[in-house]
C-alpha cells in the first residue's frame, strides 16, 4: 500500500535463498535470523529516506530487458523437472493449449470471471483425479502436487509464528546478515522496480526512493511476524501483469488470498498438480523471453545487441544480480567506446602544398577521449598541416588541453607538422610553467 508501484509485486526472492540458509545456519537460531530482517527492514527504510534509490535511473533498458528475457529462460528451464512424467506432461501439454487459446481466442479473452490460469488449475485437478480413478499409470505422485501444512484448526497458524530474539541485535553477525540482506533485497527491488515500468501496459514511474521505504517496512513486519525477508519479485509482476493487473488492488488481493488459501483451503490446494502451474509459468516465461525481442535487439546495432545478449546469458547461467552487474560493465565499457568516437570529427584535404586535416572538436571533450584524440593525432602524417578548432566545445578536460599543447609545441616538430589552435577560449590555455 505505501508503494507508488502499480503493478509489482512482492514475495520471497530466489535471490535470497543461498543468503536465508547461510544465514540460519551461521546464527544457529532462527529468531537471532529474523532479528536480522528486521535490522534489514530498518536499513531498507533508511536508504529509502536518504533517496538511495536513485541509483535504479542510471539502469540501461537494454540491461533491463536482458534481466527479463534471461529470467525468462530461467523459468522455462526450471518448469521441466514438473513435466518429465507421463500424467504430468498430458497435464502440461494441455494446460499450454487451454492458455494459448485464452490468448487467440476473442470470446475467451472477455472472459475475465474465469481467467484461462484458473482454468489450467482447475483442470489439472479434474485430470489427475480422472488418472487416480482409471489407474491407468498416469497418476500424479504426491511428490509432483503442490505440498502445504495442514492445520487441524485454522486458529494454529498462531502458534506456529516465530519472533525476533532481539537479546541478540549485539552480535556482529546478526548485523553482517541484515546489511546483506538490505543490500541484496533493495538491489532486487530497485530492478523489479524498472522492470515493472517496462511491463506495465500504460508505461507510469513509480518513486525509487518510496519502494525501498515500502519495502523496509514490509521486511519490518515480516521479522516480526517470523517470516522471511522479500523484495519486489519480476516473477510475480510478470504474471500480474500478464493477468491484466492495472491497479496495486490486485497485488493486495493477492497476499490476502495467499492467507486464506493457507489458514482454510491447503487440503484443496494441494491436490493442484505441479504440472499445471509449470504450464502456466512456462508461458509467462516464452512472454519474458520471446524470439522478437532478440530480434529486435539485433536491429538496434552492436551498441544495444551486446550488452543486451549477455546480461540474458549471465542471468541465465549464473544469477540476477551478477547477471546484471556483468551486463552494467559491458553497457558501460559500449558507451565508453560510443563516447569516444564522438570526441572529434576529423576531415581531409589533399592541398597542392601538401595534406590538410581539420580536427573539430565535439562540444565536450572529457579525459575518456584523450585516448582516441592521442592515437588520432599520433596517426597523421609526416610534413602535413593541422588545425584543431574547439570553436563549438564547450567543455575541455585538462588532461586533453595538455595534450593538444604538448603535440602542438614538441611533438609536431619531430614529424614537421604544421599546427594551428583555433577557437580555443581564454579559459582553455594552458599555463606553460606547469608544464613539463
């Protein structure tokens, strides 16, 4: 509810798992752990209130959308240890056609009372119980069905919770913990976050700074409630959005139909084969990780392909947040490259006194092009003339100022080139007694 997000939704990250169990196992308690959620909670809320979610403007889309299609992969991959088992692959194939025909289907899309995943699943019950009745060898093993706690009275769910030992806020690992798990879970979050903004159909910002609030308060509650540590998860937005979500109504409903499905329901929701819902998360991932978008990536140029491609191969193989950290260093070193090819733009003239270049300057010159600028100026010709107009710069680092003024005074002469500086202002002159 304090999220400006409209359609993401929040849960248990996969990428929190490896953190969850290290962490119970080093504290040896389970209530020292969720002393520390709830230390990550209050740090969440602090990086919130200090605007550190900022960070997630400086995202590329290209990376983005390489995390998406990539976590799309991950989802198809990890659906097919459901369906390797004759019932379980009739239920599949056929849970995969009931959803593409709510998709081309006219007259099924407008049927929103029983949206085409509560078919599947209802279906898929229907199936197994008909496998269970002909016992023809396609029944589905309790392994492959959903598996909840059953409560002989609703009112247990109480007893079960666990609270924060908070004897234990002084010892170093339980803060060790939180700030590891604000630091993994707001990442999560901030990523959820744009991803969020690219699935949803009307396209609207969401504040960086509130979610990371919201969802400090949310680990808050959780820890105290004895519940895991969560973040924004794309998973959960993804089949949200693809439900038709407009509104942050749904991701509401969602966790209070979660409730009662656990405290009234878990007998009938653990009839629902694994199968089914494999179909259905296969199906959100085909629409993360489509064969256009590599496409269409591909017609953007090198520039948005690479970056692109590998943020999808080292989310797939390795995890989201490296993944993404990988995809950040290959963007950022494309944009470099990009940058330095915008620094100059040189022209050629073939003179009866010899060969002219006239190097024009970019309006920005920054210390990443000295390189380019060096090997250019390196690169000219014996006993040609020069001319180097900054006339239209507006800005020159220092670094590149020098090395003009040293080509021009001793390196030119090696090579009898003729310079000449034009439109360089007062401000740009370097002051020869501190140079070497």
């Amino acid at each position: 509810m304090i999220s400006q997000s409209h359609v993401s939704v929040s849960g248990p990250a996969a990428g929190l798992t490896a953190i969850v169990v290290a962490a119970i196992s080093s504290l040896g308690s389970y209530e020292l752990f969720l002393t520390a959620v709830v230390l990550a909670g209050i740090l969440q809320l602090i990086l919130g209130l200090l605007k550190a979610g900022n960070i997630s403007n400086y995202f590329p889309s290209n990376v983005i959308e390489g995390m998406l299609t990539g976590i799309g992969i991950i989802i198809i991959l990890k659906q097919t240890t459901h369906v390797f088992h004759p019932g379980a692959w009739i239920i599949c194939i056929v849970s995969i056609g009931i959803l593409i025909a709510y998709q081309q289907v006219p007259a099924l899309k407008r049927i929103k009372v029983f949206p085409g995943e509560l078919v599947v699943v209802i279906i898929g019950i229907l199936l197994n119980q008909y496998f269970i009745a002909t016992d023809a060898g396609f029944k589905i093993q309790n392994d492959q069905l959903v598996n909840l706690p059953v409560m002989a009275n609703p009112a247990d769910i109480w007893s079960n919770l666990f609270q924060p030992d908070f004897s234990g806020w002084r010892n170093t690992n339980v803060w060790v913990t939180g700030i590891t798990i604000a630091i993994v879970a707001s990442i999560e979050s901030l990523l959820c976050l744009e991803a969020a903004e690219k699935l949803d159909p009307l396209k609207r910002f969401a504040g960086s700074n509130r979610e990371l609030a919201a969802q400090g308060i949310g680990n808050i509650l959780s820890g105290l409630l004895g519940g895991l540590p969560m973040s924004s998860v794309i998973v959960r937005t993804s089949a949200n959005v693809s439900s038709g979500a407009k509104t942050k109504v749904s991701a509401i409903t969602h966790g209070i139909l979660l409730l009662l499905a656990v405290i009234f329901i878990p007998a009938f929701i653990n009839r629902i084969p694994l199968a089914s819902l494999a179909a259905i998360l296969i199906m959100i991932g085909y629409r993360l990780a489509k064969p256009m978008i590599f496409v269409e990536y591909w017609k953007r140029g090198k520039y948005q392909f690479i970056p692109f491609i590998v943020t999808v191969m080292a989310v797939a193989f390795a995890d989201l947040l490296k993944g993404v950290a990988i995809g950040m260093i290959v963007s950022v070193i494309f944009i470099l490259k990009a940058n330095m090819k915008v620094a100059y733009f040189l022209h050629k003239e073939e003179l009866p006194t010899g060969l002219k270049f006239t190097l024009r300057l970019a309006q920005e010159v920054s210390f990443l092009n000295k390189a380019v600028i060096k090997q250019m100026l390196m690169r000219l010709p014996k006993k040609c003339s020069v001319t180097i107009d900054a006339s239209e710069t507006q800005y020159i680092d220092y670094d590149v100022l020098m090395l003009i003024h040293e080509f021009s005074e001793f390196s030119s002469k090696e090579k009898n080139i003729l310079v000449e500086l034009k439109g360089f202002k007062e401000s740009y002159k370097i002051d020869r007694t501190l140079s070497h």
